[in-house]
C-alpha cells in the first residue's frame, strides 16, 4: 500500500512540473506535445492509485461494518 502512496506522490509532482512547462509558453510545439502525452501517462497513473485506493477504502469500511 505504501507503494501506491509513492507512486501516486511522484506522478503528481511530474504532472505538476509538466503544466509549469506547459504554462510557461517557453515550449516548441514537439516538446509540447511530448509533454502533453507525459502528462496523459501521469494522470492515468494517479487515476489508477486513487482507484486503488478508493477500492481498498471501501473494502475496508464494508469489512468494519460487518464486524460490528
């Protein structure tokens, strides 16, 4: 579960630096797009994690409820 977190922390701080880069304008418009299809890799990654996590949430919330 750990690794999730790390993979999630990374993702979105390459995500973030990719749309400073992107919002600078300092960009041709072939490192822009290799940037953009980064950025769509990153953002499926962090989508994956919070699924994962999302699920393992639940799971754990319908494995307490019941128990009580």
């Amino acid at each position: 579960m750990a690794q999730n977190k790390i993979d999630f922390e990374k993702s979105l701080g390459e995500l973030e630096s990719i749309i400073k880069k992107l919002e600078s304008g300092d960009c041709t418009l072939d490192e822009s797009i290799t940037l953009f299809e980064q950025g769509i890799k990153y953002t499926n990654e962090c989508r994956t994690a919070l699924k994962n996590a999302q699920a393992k949430i639940i799971s754990l919330t319908e494995a307490e409820e019941e128990e009580a």
